[in-house]
C-alpha cells in the first residue's frame, strides 16, 4: 500500500469533522435536515480550507442510503463510492483542465439522464474560476434551471474570477482562513492518532507556518514526521521549516535602526548560507516591520495576533525607543523596493543593496520635537533675541529643497502667523499691502531688496543703474510707499531708497548677514520653483551650479 | 534497501537528502515534492537521484555498481523518468494535460513513476491550475517533483500541496570539492572559484574564468582609475563599451558580473571583510574602490547597473543604454542635485 500524506487521509469525511468552518457547515447541515438543498452551491476561500473537502461530505450527505440524521454514514455503498472518487452520479471534474465550451455542452447532454442508483446526480467543478468566458455562459441557463435531480458545486480560490451572472444563480459560501489555536489542535489530534511526541510550541510552530491552511499545515507537519520519525524534537522543527530566520530578523532590525550597514551585510552573509530564501526573508521583514508600526501607533494586542507573545513583546519594547517616523519611513522603503525585489536576477545584491540604503540614511527628527525646536526659536526671537541671524538658523529660510525622506516642513505656517515683530514679515507685508494699493508702483519696486529695517527707517536697495530708481526716487512715490509702510508696521516708518554696488549688495546697516538674506531666499526661490524641479527630475543627474538674480546680468 | 548510493553524486545538501532518505526509509514517500533553490545549486542532480533511490533494484552491493534501473536513469532512458520542461517562455496547459494523461497508466517497468517539472514557476496561470487536481491526487505510483529558483512567482495552491525542501547555496568546501574531484581543476583555481560561485556549482562550471577575468580588469580599470586621473581619454568610456559585446544575454551578464563587483566594493566598504566578497580574484581593484568610495554613491551605482540591466532586457538600444550607464557610473559624487540646493 502507497503511502498517502496526511492532507488527504485526515481529509473530514463527516460534517462533524471538519475544522473552522462553522457558518457553512451548520447551513448545509440544516439545509439537508430540512430538505432545503439548492441546486447549486460554490465555495470560495483561501487554499486549504476544506472547500474540497465540504463539497464532498454534501455529496456524499445528500446521496446517503442509510442516513438518519445530516450526517452521511460513510458506511453505505454510496459513501464508500463517492470516497473512493468512483460514484457514477458523483463527478468531480477538474475545471482547470476541462475548461472550455465543449467539455460544458458534454456535460449539458449528461445531465439529462436521471442518476443511476442514488438519490441526486452531483458535478462538482473545482477550480471552477479557470472556466473560460464562454463555457460560464453556456452553463448560466443549466445552472439556473437544471433537472430535480442534478446538483451543482463549484469550488474556487479565486473568487472574483467568476462572473456575477454565475455567483448570483448559487448559494455561495465563503471559507474563512483557520485560526491557529484550530490548526494546533487539529494536528494536536493527528498526533495522537498516529502515536508521535511533539511539544505543544512545536505544534503552534506548525500550525503558524500554515499561515490559516490546514493543508499546508498538515503538509508541513508530515514533512517533520517524514524527517525526524515519531519522536519530534523543536530542532527538527526549525531545521525543516527554516524558521531560524526570527533570529536574524530582530538582529537586521536592530542593525538597520542603529544605521550600522556593515552588520546588516553580515547578517545577511549568514543569511545566505544558511540557506534562507531571501525574497521570502524579505516577505518576514517587511511584516515585522509593519508590526513595528502598529505596535508604534496602536496599544492593541489583537492587532500584532500574527506574532508569538516574545515576538509581540519585543516589538512593543522596540516600539518605546523608535520615532514612528523612522518605521514609517523604512516601511515605505521596503515596500517600494518590493517590486524590484521580485524583478532582481539576484536576490540577496538587492536586498544588501537596499538595506545599506536604509542604514545610512540621515537620521530622522520626529516633527514634535522639530516644532519644538522651532517655538524655543521663536520665542528667542520675540523676547528680541540676537538680531544678526544668519540665513541658515533663521525658520523662514527653507535653504534647500527638501529631499524625498525629510519630513515635510512644518516650517512655514507657524512664523506666517507671528505678528509683525521680524523685519522679515513686516517687508512682506510691505510689499502685499502696497501690491493692492499701487500695483504700478509695485512692480517697479518688487526687484528690490530689504536691506534693513528699524528706527523708523525702512531701507530698500537696488541694483545700480537700475532702471525705475528714478520713479521710485519721486516724492508721491516714497510719500506712498512710507504710508503703507506706517500702517504695516503700526509706526512712523520712512522709506528711502538705496543703490547697491553689485559686489557688496548687503553694505547696509546691519552688515552682510541681513543683506545676503533676501538674495539667499531668491536662490532658494528659484531652487523651488516646479519647472526647475520638473527640469532636475527630468534629466537624471543635472544640477543647478548657480543662481543669478537678473539685474546683475542687465549691468554687466 | 540501500538508499545511500543513489544519492553519492550529489554534493552538499546533506539535510535533504537525509531528509528524502528517511521519507524511503519510514516509506512515507509524498506524492509532491517542491524543491526550491537558486539554480544550479543541485536540485535537478538530487531529483534525479531520488527517482534512482525509488526505483533502484538494489543489486549494486552484489555487483558493485548501478543497478540496470539507475544506469537507465543516469543515461536518460528510463521510460518512468518523465520531465516537463518550458516550451518557450513558458510551461502551457497543453503540457499539463498530456503529463495528466500519462500519469493516469501504472509505470511502466518502475516501481515509481517520477515526473520532474523544471522551472515549474514559469507554468503560466492556466497550466498551474489544470496541474492542481492531478498534484494533490495523482493516480498511485506517480511521484512529482517541481523544481524552482523563484518559488514566489508559484501560485499559492501549487506549493501548498506540495512537500517543500528548500535548497541552500553549497558552502564554499562543497563546491571546492566538486571542482576539484569533478572537473580536475587545480586547488588555488578552485577555492577562488568557489566563491565567486557564491555557493551554487552551476554559475562556475560553464565559465571561461580567464576570459571574464579579462573583461572585469578593462571595465573596472576605466571605470575606478578615471575618478582622479585628469589626463586619461575622456571617450574611454564609450571605447570599453565594446567589451560587452553585441549579444543581449552576454552583455545582462556582464552587467551583472559590474554589478556584482559594486556590490563587492560595498561590502568592503562597510564591513571591511575580505572574506565576505564574491570576486576574490579582483580584491586589489576591491579594495582600492572601496577606499575612495561612499556608500551613497555605490548604492547609487547599484542601481544605475540594475536599472541598465532591465533596460537591455526589454529590448532597449543596448549600445546607448551602456554608454549612458558607463557615463553615470564614472561620476564620483554622491548627489549633486542636493549639493546644489544646499550650497550655492
């Protein structure tokens, strides 16, 4: 006698059997108590979860000899046939192999003979979605009114592969993935029958393997009995299943966290030769990593359930030390590097590739602290801290473009609502509210520059030679200009108007910090503006080497 | 029955084959095996010899050879020794089915049927599902073995009925050996083989170590002497483009070999150690590399390689998609874009 592996000879035979299934199985069963079968049932679900398995107990329920209560008797002649896969009035076909019209329209002629010795003649289709388009349709009109004595069952994986007109001519049930709790004690029963010693964790690693399919928990668990006999030690566990990987996990973690590239590589060397699959590897990270998050973001336990108590302990305790920033930010690495993972000739050089790329990014500063920061500025500057800031420390000066893994700049709505105390607002409100009141007047200032502000004495330069000086220079002008310049500051405030030498345009009061700053804000302008960004992004590697302000090039 | 000389020829892999020999042994002998690794780390050469153990007669420790079914198997004419192998790109429905057919008839001298399908995740979608009925049922005395380097792309319902044994790369002795007792090769020749085989046999036994060897030195030489040298042919560049010749999969090779290489030099650079790169035989132009290098810009390099590779395998203008790499790749630093929004 062949050996059979236990998928298939602890296949359920009764209802009463089969695992996690409940909602379905107490439907059928009342529905054959009451003598309410439909004509035609699908099943749907997840591989391994007895979709199969059902159609085959109805089958054999609904075409029982002896039967006295909903469960088949698994004894009669019927039962035996149906188990044995030889019944004449049960067909399973494969729906996969026989998936064309022609196969269809030869089931359509058998139909219509009555079953030979039981009750019901019964197809069941597995792997009903690889129908083509056309033997669904020849199917529709038969499957909405076939004869009393034909019943139909489909099974699918893949749900959303068949078409509506056919889901809504049958009862469909929908198969839930099996907890791991079931699973264990599933196999925990298996292991009894068959007389094997195997720890409790040993059978909860099996059974999480099975990642919700009892097929592929069996499979796995027969290959441990295949390679270590009756006695099962937890080693013989790992070395079969190749979970040694847990290790390795919290270890990259941690080494991509600290940004240490060279032990990631390491790690991953290790890796390699021990024979982990590195894209599976990387399936593993990619979901620690998300369990990173949701530990960050959620206290909720149920949400980390895919994960053993150590492992939801030590993301919880990883989840205290590290900005949720950061996990995010590495998160959307890994998943955008998924794609390239799948297409990499070589697995293992792209995933070092990558994580040397998460290792050494810049560290990331959580937005809390970075407002943080920016409030203890400001409040420096209300309480009339150093006046000669230099460009770089000032909030306003966004200096360089932000990069794709900074932050976004929480940077500008705060000091947009700070009262006029910081020339730098008070020139822009300046220019907007004289922009309303004289826009003539406005345009042929708005090349100018802040060159300083205070005592009643606003200072505006322009570059020598430049072409307005003399409109600007006339006394209605500055009269205007001063005007609204009085209101914005809420004071007496004159305008005067200065030219520049082109060398050392900041020659103004406060020396050169206060006067390089405008032309510091143009340049970074400029560095924002979206068609220079469009030109960057356009043409890999080009670069902007300078920026020149206008008026310089007009006087050279 | 002795199950041991079947599987002498593999090398390596000891935890499978025990593994497979335990299942011959307690006679629970799966109907599906799924054997995933890498290819040309041995899981063809391992099938091959557990289809020898399922059906060797065991007459070897009397004659002190093989059997007349494994010799029968070692030369390809066992008539239960069936292999599916994809026709084109893929492996089509129409093979399933005629593998379905056959498999329904007891074998035919052999105890065990056993059908090896290689490369099984190039099963396009409808030849996946039309196998699924026959992989978790086949008629008795049927055996199959998928083989696969991308278990990933196999639909889900394939590997779950299946047994999966997971093939590692060799440890570098592993293939040493082989090198050496197979191929006769000389003992300095084989240990720097054995790593650039990066434990898998196969990358190693089809290459001319000499000619690659050539190539490497003139690619890497224009590529990593250029950053400083001001007076060097500013076209070699385009010269040494040449040199991964005209055929596509030559050249994604050789872009892998550069790229390999990178990786190397990374590797040095961070770890700084030797014993973790693959081309030991360019260690000096590694180390010099890796010296003056960053990591931003060697991943940055990675990826300009990668990306060329994907470009030359959909078909692009190979010529033009090289020179721009070779051009990309010679730039020294790290990401002129933010320099230039940080400083000026």
């Amino acid at each position: 006698m062949e050996y059979v592996v236990l998928a298939r000879s602890c296949r359920p035979q009764k209802f009463g059997e089969v695992v996690g299934q409940d909602h379905v199985v107490t439907t059928l069963r009342n529905a054959i108590r009451m003598n309410r079968a439909a004509h035609a049932y699908l099943f749907s679900g997840p591989r391994g979860t007895g979709k199969t398995t059902v159609a085959r107990i109805m089958a054999k329920a609904l075409n029982c000899s002896e039967r006295d209560t909903e469960e088949p008797c698994d004894q009669c002649g019927s039962c035996r046939e149906i188990r044995d896969g030889v019944s004449i009035d049960v067909r399973e076909i494969d729906g996969a192999s026989n998936r064309g019209i022609d196969e269809i329209r030869e089931l359509k002629e058998n139909i219509r003979f009555a079953p030979v010795s039981s009750r019901y003649k019964i197809y069941i289709i597995d792997e009903v979605h690889m129908l083509t388009k056309e033997a669904f349709n020849a199917l529709l009109k038969t499957l909405e009114e076939p004869p009393p004595h034909v019943i139909f069952m489909f099974a699918t994986t893949e749900i959303h592969r068949v078409p509506p007109t056919i889901l809504s001519r049958c009862q469909h049930f929908d198969f839930k993935r099996i907890s791991i709790r079931q699973i264990t004690e599933n196999l925990a029963a298996i292991a009894e029958k068959l007389n094997i010693s195997i720890s409790p964790r040993g059978l909860a690693l099996i059974a999480q393997a099975g990642a919700g399919s009892l097929r592929d928990a069996q499979s796995l668990f027969d290959q441990v009995i295949s390679y270590a006999g009756e006695t099962i030690e937890d080693g013989d566990i790992e070395a079969v299943l190749g979970i040694t990987d847990r290790g390795y996990v919290s270890d990259l973690l941690q080494a991509v966290l600290d940004g240490r590239a060279g032990a990631c590589l390491e790690i991953v060397n290790d890796m390699y030769y021990a024979g982990e699959d590195i894209r599976r590897f990387y399936q593993t990270f990619t979901r620690v990593l998300m369990g990173l998050l949701t530990a960050c973001v959620s206290k909720n336990d149920e949400l980390l359930e895919e994960f053993t108590e150590d492992e939801r302990r030590e993301l919880r305790r990883r989840a205290e030390t590290v900005p949720v920033e950061a996990v995010e930010r590495l998160l959307g690495m890994l998943l955008a590097g998924d794609e390239d993972m799948r297409k990499a000739s070589d697995s293992r050089l792209q995933f070092e590739y990558l994580l040397v790329k998460m290792a050494t990014l810049e560290p990331i500063i959580p937005v809390d602290e970075m407002i943080n920061r920016l409030e203890a500025l400001e409040t420096r500057l209300r309480s009339g801290g150093s006046r000669g800031r230099t460009p770089s420390a000032g909030p306003a000066t966004p200096g360089k473009i932000p990069g794709p893994e900074e932050p976004p700049p929480p940077v500008e709505e705060p000091v947009e609502q700070e009262d006029v105390t910081g020339e730098d607002q008070l020139w822009k409100l300046f220019r907007k509210r004289l922009k309303q009141e004289n826009p003539i007047l406005f345009s042929k200032m708005s090349e100018g520059i802040l060159l300083a502000a205070g005592e009643g004495i606003i200072k505006i330069g322009f570059p020598r030679g430049f072409v307005f000086l003399d409109n600007l220079r006339e006394p209605a002008a500055l009269e205007l200009m001063s005007r609204v310049a009085s209101e914005c500051a809420g004071s007496e405030v004159r305008v005067r108007i200065e030219e520049m030498n082109g060398r050392n345009k900041g020659n103004g009061v406060n020396g050169n910090a206060d006067g390089k700053r405008p032309l510091e804000e143009i340049k970074s302008e400029a560095l924002r503006h979206p068609m220079v960004q469009k030109v960057l992004d356009t043409f890999e590697g080009a670069e902007v080497r300078d920026v020149r302000i206008k008026e310089e090039r007009s006087r050279s | 029955m002795n199950s041991a000389m079947p599987f002498s020829g593999v090398y390596g892999h000891e935890r499978q084959i025990n593994f497979l020999k335990n299942a011959l042994l307690r006679d629970r002998v799966a109907q599906a095996y799924l054997f995933d690794g890498m290819a040309g780390v041995g899981k063809k050469t391992t099938a091959l010899a557990f289809a020898r153990a399922l059906n060797c007669l065991g007459t070897e420790e009397e004659t002190g050879e093989f059997c007349a079914s494994c010799r029968k198997i070692e030369t390809g004419n066992h008539p239960d020794i069936l292999f599916v192998a994809p026709d084109g790109k893929f492996i089509k429905i129409g093979q399933i089915r005629e593998l379905a057919r056959q498999m329904c008839f007891r074998p035919l001298e052999g105890r065990r049927r056993v059908v090896i399908i290689e490369e099984a995740h190039a099963m396009n979608d409808e030849a996946a599902n039309a196998l699924l009925k026959t992989l978790e049922e086949p008629a008795p005395g049927n055996v199959l073995i998928l083989l696969t380097s991308r278990s990933e792309a196999l639909p889900r319902t394939i590997a779950s009925r299946c047994q999966r044994l997971r093939f590692a790369p060799l440890p570098a002795s592993a293939v040493e050996a082989f090198l050496k007792e197979r191929r006769g090769i000389g003992e300095e020749e084989s240990s720097m083989l054995a790593a650039a085989s990066a434990g898998c046999i196969g990358r190693v036994i089809d290459r001319d170590p000499e000619a690659s060897r050539r190539f490497e030195e003139d690619i890497l030489g224009v590529l990593e002497i250029s950053g400083d040298a001001g007076d060097e042919n500013p076209l070699a560049p385009f010269l040494v483009v040449a040199r991964f010749g005209d055929d596509r999969a030559a050249i994604v090779e050789k872009l892998e070999l550069v790229k390999e290489w990178y990786r190397d030099v990374l590797v040095l650079h961070e770890t700084g150690r030797e014993e973790l790169i693959i081309h030991r035989d360019l260690l000096n132009f590694t180390r010099r590399a890796a010296d003056r290098s960053t990591a931003g810009r060697l991943t940055r390099n990675i990826e300009c390689i990668e990306a060329a590779r994907r470009a030359v395998d959909r078909n692009a203008n190979s010529r033009l998609v090289l020179e721009s790499m070779m051009f990309k790749l010679r730039q020294p630093s790290t990401d002129r874009r933010q320099q230039a929004a940080r400083g000026s």
